[in-house]
C-alpha cells in the first residue's frame, strides 16, 4: 500500500494533521487501534477551559463528532482496528490487522500516538475494581456500565473532579477525592464549588494506605492527620496524570529527551515538529502534554509542516499559518500551563540548539526562569 | 448494571448480544467491549496475574496496561478491553501463559 501522509492514530491530533494534509489535495491514510475514530474525546462529556476558541463551548464527543465531519469529505482512508508494529528495511511501515502483517509506503508519517494513564500503586493495588480515572470515565460514558455503586478518586487534577461529578450523575456514590498533598492540584474554583455542593469530600494531606478485599476490592484504607479511615468501596479511580505514548517512537528510531513537565520521555522535535527521524512528524500529546489546545494545535502544525514539505503550500504561506497556530497555543498556555509552554520551548531547543524558537517571529514569547 | 438512561447523552437502547463467560451464558447490549459486558454482570476478576497468581481485572480500559488478558474463543491473552462483545463469543478467564509449543 501506498500513501503520501501515513497517520498514526486517529485521535483529536491525528484527525487535526488529517484535515490540514488532506484538504490539501494530499492522499492521506489513519491508521488506529481501536475500532472508531476520535480516541479520548469520545468519552469526554465535559468541556475544557484549555481547548482553542472555537471548541470551548463544547463538549469532548461532541468536538470528535466535528472534528470527524469537518475531515469526511476528502476521503480520507481510515484503517480503524490496525497498529503499527515494526519498521520494514526499506523504510516502510508494518502495520498489522491483528492477522496478517503488510507493509506502508508512506512519503510523510505523522505519529499522533497520545497519552497513557500513569499507575498510582500501593498495596494491593493491582485487586479488581482498581482501576485509572479514564477506565471509569471510559465504562461509563461510552459503554455505558456502570463500574459499581461506591467509589474513591485518588488524584486531585480537574479530570478528577469532572470525573467525580460525572460519577455521582449517573448515580455512583462518591466518597471522595483524596489528595495527598495540602494542596489539591485543581485550580478552579467553580469547579470545587460544584463538588462541595454535592457533598463529596475533598480529603487533602491524606495518603493511601493499602487495598482490601477478597478478588476484588472492598476497602480502601487511607490515613490523615486524624488517624487510619476505613473506606468501603466496590471500585477506586486513580489519577495519577499521564505519559506520551513511545513504542512508534522506538519503531522509528527517533531519539528522545526526558522533560518531566511535559510528562516524561518525549520524542525530539524541531519547530516544525519533525522528529529525529527524517520525515517522522510528531503531534498532539505525544509532543508532551501541556494544554487540550496543544492535541489540536501541534497536529495542525505537522499537518502544515508536512503540506510545506511536500510542495503543496508555499513556504510564506505556510509561515504565516504556523505563526497563527502558534500563537493560538500560546495565547491559552499563558493562562494555563505557561510552565508547559516553556517546557515545550526548552525542549526545542534542546534539540535545535540555543535561541532555535526566536525564529517564531513576532510572538513575543520568552521562556521565563 | 447498565446505563439506559444517561444524564448527558441520553437514552440508548441497543440491540442484544449474547455470548458465554466460563461456559454461563450473559447478555448485554451491543457496543461494548468483552470486559465492560463482564462488568455488566458484575465480574470484575478476568484472570490471574501470571507470577503471583493474584485477580485481575480491567485497569487502564485503553489496551495499554494488559490487566485483562481474557481468553476469546480459542485465542489467548486477548485485550478484552480493546475487542467488541459479539453474539456466540466464547470468553474465559486468563488462568496461565499460553502453550506455544502445541
């Protein structure tokens, strides 16, 4: 098979690089693991502060929704129950059915391959019943089961609390969110405002002690300054944050950089988020996960990277449109991740060499401290 | 305990599958994966932890973790987070590592 942008996966980042390549005339194939296009957005019933302005009015599956319509009409070939598992000598990529194996040959790949929860372990964390925040999210919002009846968030993020309101809608009983440190990692105060009024503990400066029960878990044991408290569940969400997903990475030889910010090993990436392996392109949260507007943006940006490099936008064109996107990121990292944005900055240049990002004129960005 | 009526997306009724799980025969509605059907029905443990011999269950719900390994008719240490429930499916639990040798 033949393609000029191979896409791997077919989330938010790799359905933003697919309309900007495609609606430019180019011939454009998604592969993705599961058997829909859309990846996390389509359990997501909240809205996001952090997303670009023209999607913060609404929901994630109903962003998916849009975002899949707004690519349809460039036939766009979708290979949904299909992963990448290998390198062919000549370069072209193994993709595989779960069958049979066969090679793609691709002018350009894109590898918007997301995040993956982070474990939060103690004992017997592994029981039954434990599970990630976004397995939680994933049974009820998209398969529509419901995991239990009583339920514990460990983390404090704002996917905790959403998902705490969310679990306490469809009926769960919620008996908290425990946070370890004195302070919860969540800034808005609206959203603990709604979680306070539906009567669910925030229990700060409280730890996790260990996991009871017999195949699967019952108790959960936590201590505060107030001694040990005994919890019973029938299931414990964990939010533990997340990592940028590597084994495509690792397929492709491309070389990578430690950022904790940006949540661990990242792939390197120039300004046109190009990695280390000569027409491998990177976007969305395997970039490093700053904002939601980052999925979005940084998949616009490989798309328009990839357009330039193949002679279908001019590069002045292609300059002006970059700078936008750019900014776009900008204009909501500064409000809520400025840290993540010069991370992301840093790591550029880490790979570029010194001053590398000045070259985004007219921004007016500084990496502070 | 499945979820008809959902507060922000609303009501969906979907037509039946039905398959087996250690030989019982359940059903749920279409479009779920082996391990949420399982959940429907209350079966959280999907199998045993291949060193230590604990349960195991459905961790991450996103193919990564492989905690629900499932045994989906005759094929062993499947993803049941990541493969559809369909009608005559045969699921067991993952007791063991598979036989490479047969």
């Amino acid at each position: 098979m033949e393609t000029d942008v191979l896409i791997i996966g077919g989330g938010p980042a790799g359905l933003s690089a697919a309309y900007e390549t495609a609606s430019r005339g180019l011939n454009v194939t998604i592969i993705e693991e599961t058997w829909y296009l859309g990846g996390q957005l389509v359990q997501q019933t909240q809205s996001f502060e952090d997303m670009p302005n023209h999607y913060r009015q609404l929901c994630g599956f109903e962003i998916a929704e849009n975002l899949i319509k707004k690519v349809e009409p460039f036939g766009i070939h979708v290979l949904t129950d299909h992963t990448l598992i290998g390198l062919y000598e000549n370069g072209e990529m193994g993709i595989s059915n779960d069958r049979d194996v066969f090679p793609v040959k691709a002018s350009k790949i894109i590898m918007a391959t997301g995040a993956a929860e982070i474990a939060v372990p103690f004992p017997k964390w592994t029981l039954p019943g434990i599970m990630t925040a976004g397995a939680a999210q994933i049974l009820i919002n998209r398969d529509r089961v419901l995991p239990g009846t009583k339920t514990i968030l460990i983390g404090s993020s704002s996917f905790a609390f959403e998902l705490a309101k969310q679990l306490h809608e469809v009926g769960i009983e919620v008996k908290g969110i425990v946070e370890q440190q004195s302070d919860i990692v969540l800034q808005n105060n609206c959203l603990i405002d709604e979680i306070e009024k539906l009567n669910i503990p925030i229990l700060k400066n409280t730890k996790v002690i260990e996991a009871e029960g017999k195949g699967q878990v019952e108790t959960l044991v936590i201590e505060s300054n107030q001694g040990p408290q005994r919890i019973d569940v029938d299931f414990v969400c964990l939010d533990g944050g997340r990592n940028p997903i590597l084994e495509a990475f690792l397929i492709a030889n491309c070389s990578l950089s430690y950022r904790k910010i940006l949540g661990g090993w990242v792939p390197d990436y120039d300004l046109n988020f190009e990695t280390s392996s000569e027409g491998v392109y990177v976007a969305g949260n395997s970039t490093g996960i700053t904002s939601k507007a980052a999925i979005f943006l940084t998949g616009s940006l490989s798309g328009i990277s990839v357009c330039e490099s193949l002679g279908k936008i001019n590069s002045t064109e292609a300059s002006q449109m970059k700078n936008l996107f750019w900014e776009e990121l900008y204009q909501v990292e500064q409000q809520v991740n400025l840290e993540g944005w010069n991370s992301r900055l840093k790591h550029i240049e880490g790979y570029m060499g010194p001053n590398s990002h000045q070259s985004l004129s007219g921004i007016g960005r500084k990496i502070n401290g | 305990m499945e979820i008809t009526n959902h507060p922000t997306l609303g009501k969906q009724i979907d037509e039946e599958v039905t398959f087996t799980f250690e030989g019982m025969p359940l059903t749920v509605q279409k479009g779920k994966t082996v391990a949420a059907a399982l959940m429907t029905h209350r079966v959280r443990k999907l199998g045993v932890s291949r060193k230590l011999i604990q349960p195991r269950g459905l961790f991450c719900a996103n193919g990564r973790c492989c905690s629900c390994f499932m045994t989906i008719d005759g094929k062993e240490h499947v993803r049941s987070c990541m493969t559809l429930v369909q009608n005559g499916m045969n699921v067991l639990q993952n007791n063991s590592d598979p036989n490479v040798r047969k």
